[in-house]
C-alpha cells in the first residue's frame, strides 16, 4: 500500500495499525517537516524519500518502489481505513468470485457530517460530472483509495506529479479498455489539515489541474 505522506506523524499509527496481515505499507515522504519518516520506519513501514513535492509524484515513487503484483494507494491522513482494501483488492483478484476489475476506486461515504468540506464535496461533485460528459467515464467520486495491478500501471506511463495523478490514472485506464469499478469505502474527519481539499487553495490547484487534463480529452475527441 503506497502512502504519499506530508507531515502525517500525528496519523500515522493508526493508519499503519489499520493495515491489513499481508500488506506491506510503502510512506512517500514528500518533505515532512514533523517525524513523519521516523514515525513510519519505527512501525515497520518501507520509507522512501521524494523530494519532488507534489502529490503526484509521492504516488508515483510509491508505486516505483512496489514489488508486489497489486499496488493500492491511500491518503495517510486517517481519513480512510485501510483495513477496507482486501474488498478493493478481491475485485481484482477474483479472491470471492471471478475478477470484475482492472481498476478499484473508493467511493467516499461520509461518516459524520463534518468528513468532507463543502467546497471540497461540490468540487468533486462538479469534478465527477465533467468526466461522464467529457470522458465517458461512468464514475461519482475520484476517490483517493484505489487499488491496480502493478505492472499494467506502470504501462500507463502516468506523467502528471501534482494533483491530476488520480485522475491521469482514471484517463488512461479508460482509454486503455479497463474495467473501472467504485466500491464504497468510509470516510472519517482527517487527521490534521489537509494540504490540498481541506484548503480553499488547494482545492482551486487541484481542479485547475485536472480540468487541464480533462480539456486535453476533449481536444483530442475534437480530433478523432
């Protein structure tokens, strides 16, 4: 499980503990400025360093570290459990049944009133809505728990290092004639503040980046 991590040292522990028997956690360290990387290797965490700040490129680096044949990726900031990744995983497997996916995305479900922001559940809400018109993409939440196998991700070729690596990942996944599921997964209060959808200006960086990858599929519809 790759972890991008940016001074999560209060939440660590318990997003670590919440680990699955059989999963191995992978903390990016994006430029902590707190214990974040000694707090992770202490619980037995793999620690790789990325200096390249941005949320993309701590996904990135996480999954170039992976070794196991399935990579999933989650925020490390206790706001979503991890111990809900083996249902993730099974539709990729086929552990239950047979395998229904390429591509499992965490639909968020809110627990408590104040787990998502408005501004921040409005941005996904209009988010979601430009990728059903203009990727054809059947898909209600860019969920930031997801689960793959590891070498098809890595043929994606994913570029973006900022806040368009989730959504590059859903663009060329589709693109690419994956099955792309949502399964719904709690969603708690974070831990801390949050460097991107828990500011205002997070958030406006983080839409600018992926309507700039959205309108790059429009273009190329254009032109088909």
């Amino acid at each position: 499980m790759v972890l991008p991590c940016l001074n999560e040292a209060a939440a660590l522990p318990w997003v670590l503990g919440r680990l699955p028997p059989g999963y191995r956690a992978i903390v990016v360290d994006n430029g902590s400025t707190d214990d974040s990387a000694a707090v992770a290797g202490s619980l037995g965490a793999l620690v790789v360093t990325e200096s390249r700040r941005g949320f993309g490129s701590a996904a990135h680096a996480g999954l170039l570290a992976a070794t196991a044949p399935v990579v999933a990726f989650c925020d490390a900031d206790a706001s979503m459990d991890p111990a809900e990744l083996p249902r993730m995983v099974a539709l990729l497997t086929g552990s239950v049944t047979s395998a229904t996916a390429d591509l499992v995305l965490g639909r968020r479900r809110p627990t408590t009133r104040g787990s998502w922001p408005l501004h921040a559940r409005l941005a996904n809400r209009a988010l979601s809505t430009l990728i059903r018109v203009r990727a054809h993409i059947d898909l209600h939440d860019l969920g930031p728990m997801r689960a793959a196998w590891r070498e098809p991700l890595l043929a994606l070729d994913l570029q973006d290092r900022r806040s368009g690596y989730p959504l590059e990942m859903v663009l060329r996944a589709s693109a690419a004639g994956w099955r792309i599921t949502e399964l719904d997964t709690s969603y708690t209060p974070r831990v801390g503040r949050s460097k991107v959808t828990g500011t205002l200006r997070g958030t406006v960086v983080a839409i600018n980046d992926m309507s700039r990858l959205l309108a790059a599929v429009k273009r190329e519809d254009t032109h088909a």
